[in-house]
C-alpha cells in the first residue's frame, strides 16, 4: 500500500547533518508508522532533549508501528530516550535489528531504579508536630536536668568554699558585663531619644508635654530597659557561651575534664549562670539610664524641657517598684539566657555544622524566652509601680 502522508517531526534547525536522529511519521491507509533514522546518540540527538522525549511520547499515544530499522547506531542515551518515551514498555507492532534490540533490553531494567512518585501523607502536619513536640520536650528535660546538676553544685560548694570557681566567675562577668557596658549605653541612649522624639510630636498635639516624663520613665525602666538588654546579651554573651562550650566538645576538651574527673557543671555552667545573674540586672539598670538622659537631652530640644524639672518629676511619677520590677526582670532573663547558652553548648556534636545550627538556636531560644517571661512579668505585676 503505497504512501499516503509524511511528516517530519525533528526542527530543521536542530539537525547536525545527514547521522542526526530523525523521526518521520509515515501515514498509511489505516495505520501510521514512525521510522527513526540517523545516529541515535547523546551528541546527535536534537537539542533539549526533553522536549524530543515529549515529542516522541506524543507520537506513542497516536502511533501503531514502529520502525528501527534504518538507526546506524545507538548508544544508552538513545535507547533511553526511546524506552521512557515508550512509558517503559515495549511498542505492540516493532521493527528493530538485533543490535539495537539488545541494547534496549539492557536499559529496560532501569525502569526499577525510577522512584515513583511519592503520595503525600495525610497525616504529615501531625508528624511534624509530634515530632516539635517531642524534640521540646527532650530540651526541657534537658534543661530540668541541668538546673538540677547546678543546685547539687550550690550545695556542694557551700559546703567547701574554697573549690569555688572565683576566676571563671570574674572572667564570665567581666566578659558579659564589663565589656557590654558601651553596647548598651548608647541603644539605650538612642532608644530613648526616639522614643522621646515620637512621644513629642503627639503629646504636642494635645498639650500634654509634660507627661514625656512619666512616658518615658515607666516605659523605660519597666519595659524597655530590661527587654532591650535582654535582647542584646542573648545576642552577645548567649551566643558565645554557647559557641565556647561547643568548640571544647568539637576539640574534646570537654571530654578531657570528665577524664581528669574535672564537673563540666561546676567549671562551665555555673561560673556562667552566675556571672549572668549578676550582670544583667547591673545592665538594666545602666541602660534604663542611658535611655533616660536620651530622652530627657531629646525633650529638651524639642519641647524646650529644664533638665532639672524633668529629673525632679521623674522621681515623683515613677514610683521605685518600677526599678524593682525592671531589675527583677534582668535577673530572671540572665539566668535564663545563660541556661539556654549552656544547655545548647553541651548539645553540640563533635562537628561544625552542628556548632554552627546550636548556636543560632540557642539566641534564638533565649531571645523568644525572654519576650515570653516579659509577657508574663506584665500580667503579674500590672497592679504594681502605676501611679
């Protein structure tokens, strides 16, 4: 039955020359037939070599016969093409040499190696969060176990004064406390002169300027202070606990003090927990001043406010359980910070990587406690230090 159609499938652009792997489409009375011809090879077939696959598959879903028989050569990359656009599956109706049979015969297995297609899984979200949750639960008990570890280490010490770990304990202050008194002062000092310069402008509006005083006081020393410092040692000192206990365990110098009988708890956890504790309730109250001066310096540039009626009204409208509070709130958060610093540090991995994701966790962590004992700091005292 003699021809009634042709079509040439490949662009003639992507030919190479006469050993390019063409595809013609021969239509016949009642059937069609796609004949391949040329090269069939990683180099010669047409280019992308997706869409030659897609081409190919589409003619699979309309064709009958297929005809191999004018391919000079084939390598895997041909076969292949060829076996995936055949859906992995032999045609009904082929016309192959014995060569070329063989060579699709030994690409047919790779089939098995295909991955299929993974389902997703209706129960995913819930894994996630059991996971979430068991993961922070393991934290917690962590951190039960180590606050415990550091109350037998009290204990003990009080017992025997003399194995107190005094030069750990002045460098950890000196680091966390000394060296972050200039850091603070000036965040507190511009905090407080933008918070001052805000206030102004719509205190302004309803002649209240006065009341910058009691804005600025309550706010400062309450809130922003310890929230502000808090922030910037979980930053700064939290994250070099860590990063300091983590590089003992990479270079197993931890592993070195347990051999020498040495308490990793007593040597590296509470010279550190204890240097915090007594630090940042000092740096609250050094930043609340800094803030305090910015404000006052601000509002005397913008509402013409004497520095001596602004100090002697802050002492009437801001009652001193304020001060109390905000130094409350430091301690808290210096114990806190130090714990999660130390907690994180000890669960660092003998590797980098693992280092460097503790770390990151560990500020964190102690940044979000912080803002949450805040929360609860304000709902307990929201009674107290109001004028």
């Amino acid at each position: 039955m003699g021809t009634i159609g042709h079509a040439r499938v490949v662009d003639a652009d992507t030919e190479a020359g006469p050993e390019s792997a063409t595809v013609d489409a021969v239509d016949h009375a009642d059937s069609r037939q796609i004949r391949l011809a040329g090269d069939w090879t990683l180099s010669t077939m047409p280019t992308p070599i997706a869409a030659f696959e897609r081409r190919l598959s589409e003619l699979r879903a309309s064709s009958a016969g297929w005809d191999l028989r004018s391919i000079s050569r084939m390598d895997s990359a041909g076969a292949i093409v060829l076996w995936r656009a055949w859906g992995r599956q032999w045609p009904v109706s082929l016309l192959v040499s014995p060569g070329h049979r063989a060579m699709l015969e030994r690409v047919e297995p790779i089939r098995l190696a295909v991955e299929p297609p993974r389902q997703r899984d209706r129960l995913a979200g819930v894994l996630s969060l059991g996971r979430a949750t068991v993961a922070a639960a393991d934290h917690l008990l962590g951190m039960i176990a180590l606050v415990g570890q550091l109350v037998l280490d009290v204990a003990y010490l009080c017992t025997r004064p003399r194995d107190l770990p005094w030069r750990e304990f002045s460098a950890n202050l000196y680091r966390s406390g000394a060296q972050a008194l200039p850091v603070t002062a000036l965040i507190g000092f511009l905090i407080g002169i933008v918070l001052s310069y805000l206030s102004a402008l719509q205190l302004k509006a309803f002649g209240a300027d006065v009341f910058i005083v009691n804005l600025l006081g309550i706010s400062i020393v309450r809130e922003l202070g310890p929230v502000l410092v808090a922030v910037l040692v979980a930053g700064r000192s939290g994250s070099a606990m860590t990063a300091q206990i983590g590089v003992m365990r990479v270079t197993e110098e931890i592993d070195a003090l347990a051999t020498m009988g040495v308490s990793q708890s007593q040597r590296l956890v509470l010279p550190k927990v204890l240097a915090l504790a007594v630090a940042l309730p000092l740096l609250v109250i050094w930043c609340s001043a800094a803030g305090i001066v910015g404000g006052m310096v601000s509002a005397k540039l913008q509402m013409d406010l004497a520095y001596g009626f602004f100090i002697d009204t802050l002492s009437r409208v801001v009652p001193v359980a304020n001060v109390w509070i905000g130094l409350s709130k430091g301690l808290v958060f210096g114990l806190l910070i130090a714990l999660i610093a130390c907690h994180f540090g000890l669960r660092v991995k003998p590797n980098t990587e693992s280092l460097s994701a503790l770390t990151t966790t560990s500020v964190v962590t102690s940044i979000t406690v912080a803002i949450l004992v805040d929360a609860v700091f304000a709902v307990m005292t929201r009674n107290l230090g109001i004028p």
